[in-house]
C-alpha cells in the first residue's frame, strides 16, 4: 500500500491546478472525470487478473504501473496528461481491490474483522 497508494492520493487533489500550470486546462476536466470510471475498472479488471496471474503478480504490475506513469507524467502534456492519469486511477483501483485478498492469503480469513485488543 505505500508504494501504490501515493500516486493516487497525490495527484487525486492536484490535478486541475497541474493542468493548469501546464497549460492544458481543458484536459483536467476530462482527466477529473476519467478518475473514478477507470478506478472502478481496476477494482474488476485487476482482481479478475491477479486470480489468473496470482497476486504477488498483480501488485508488481500496479507498482510497475504507477512507477511508469509517475515518471510519465513529469513530461506529460495533453493526451498523454489524460493517459497517465487513466492508469493512475487503474492501478489504484486495483490495489484497493487486490489488497484484501492479498491480506486474507497471508494472514488467514478467520483474522479479517477480527478485534485485535480484548474489551
């Protein structure tokens, strides 16, 4: 999570005022919108995948994702601004889908929602 997360939650907010600065407004608008469609498609499309490539595969292609795209998006201008953004949003959506089993895998099923102190 601290690797892939932060792409997103670092652009999320600064995304219009980023556009801006470079010029291409109207591509922050259309990147804004873009974020949560591509977010939930990752949620599906990734899970669906790191069942059939299994989940340490997964997380590897997220974090080769982000890293990828994050580089990009130094020298990003126009599409390409909307590109990186789209599979920002991917990867996080599918990190937030992934992590669960991820996290079940490990740790067992009996573990998740359980209280860890005693009341």
């Amino acid at each position: 999570m601290f690797f892939v997360l932060p792409a997103y939650f670092i652009l999320n907010p600064q995304l219009i005022a980023l556009a801006t600065e470079r010029g291409i407004a109207d591509y922050a608008v259309m990147g804004v919108m873009m974020a949560g469609p591509f977010s939930a498609t990752g949620r599906l499309l990734i899970t669906w995948s790191s069942d059939r490539i299994g989940r340490t595969h997964a997380l590897f292609l997220i974090i080769f994702m982000n890293v990828a795209r994050i580089l990009m998006m130094i020298f990003a201008n126009g599409m390409m601004f909307l590109v990186c953004v789209a599979i920002i949003s991917l990867a996080f959506g599918g990190a937030s889908g992934t992590y669960a089993a991820v996290t079940a895998g490990h740790f067992g099923t009996e573990n998740m929602g359980a209280r860890t102190m005693a009341l």
